[in-house]
C-alpha cells in the first residue's frame, strides 16, 4: 500500500517527499542507525528529516528534486552532522567549565566534577561536637597523665623531654599516655 502512495504522489513537491519518508522510514532508520550508533538517536534525525519537510511546505520551493531518497539521505547527514558538532562544542565547553572549577592536587583532579572544599554543614556540627568532647576529655581527670599527654602529643616534646620536664622515668610517661588514652577513647565513645 505504501508503494501506492508514493507513486500517487509527487516527489518534487514537499508533500511528496513527506510520502517518500513514510515509505522508506525504516530504511531511513537502519541507515542512521548506522551512521549514530543509536537506535533513538537515528529515529530522532528521522524526525527532524519529517521538520524540515514541513518547513519546506510553508515556504517557497526552490525547484524540482530529481531523487526525493537521496535528498532525504542528505538532509539527515547534515543533522547528523550538526549533531555531532554541537556535542562538540558542548564537550569543549563542558570540559572548560570543569577545568576551572576542579581542584588538581598532586597532579590529579578529584573526579570530573567542581569540588566544594568547605565541609558540609552536618560535618561542621560533627566535628564541633567532637572537638568539644575531646576539650572536656582533656581537662577531665586523670590530671598528671593528661598533662603528660599535653606535653607530648600536642606540644611535641619527646618522652625523655617530658620525663625531665616532671621529674619521672621515660617508662612513667608511657604508662601516663596509655592511662590518658584509655581516658580519652572511654570519653570520646560515650
């Protein structure tokens, strides 16, 4: 029945080549098929093949078209190609955006999205909380191992230092510091 059509109507006229697309759609489909690489990508050229008839109905013909399929053909890679040139512009543009929004650290970009470096606001309240127990774990008892521990772990001296700093044996610090840890991880996971 489509073979009917087509030959009623006349392929030098839009609404011919409108016919000429209803019967070779198919075709049309596989061949671009081929050319995109998509089934949904090639019925989407095939429908823009249908627009740009319907454009040429409104408007004024520029003549006769000698072969209606390979016109057809035509208007298709010239979607195709516009097509693949705008996801070429957009990758370079995309790719542009990224590359000033990344933070490259080591030679690396972290991911291939823009990095927020500030933590989130569940973070910030977290670590504040935690921050806040250790403060209140290091002011708590036992007071001569966490001083011990102070002068150790957070001003940096050595365990010969600080055991000549308080009068005692190295083996007292490391006895202090194990007490303090003990004290301090019962603190944080309470």
């Amino acid at each position: 029945m489509r073979s009917d059509v087509v030959a009623d109507a006349d392929p030098l006229q839009p609404a011919g080549l409108s016919a000429v697309l209803a019967a070779h759609r198919p075709q049309l489909v596989r061949f671009f098929t081929g050319r995109t690489g998509s089934v949904a990508e090639a019925e989407d050229v095939v429908q823009e093949i249908w627009l740009h008839i319907a454009q040429l109905t409104t408007g004024p013909v520029a003549g006769p078209i000698a072969n209606p399929l390979a016109y057809l053909h035509r208007i298709g890679m010239n979607i195709v190609l516009d097509r693949v040139r705008a996801s070429g512009r957009r990758a370079r543009r995309d790719s542009g955006y990224v590359e000033s929004t990344t933070t490259v650290t080591g030679g690396l970009a972290a991911g291939a999205e823009a990095i927020d470096d500030a933590p989130s606001a569940f973070d910030a309240v977290a670590g504040r909380q935690r921050v806040a127990q250790l403060a209140a774990a290091l002011a708590g008892p036992p007071e001569g191992a966490m001083r011990v521990f102070r002068r150790h772990k957070i001003d940096g001296l050595s365990h010969a230092e600080v055991a000549a700093e308080f009068g005692i044996s190295r083996s007292a610090v490391e006895k202090h510091i194990a007490v303090a840890l003990r004290h301090l991880r019962k603190a944080l996971n309470d």
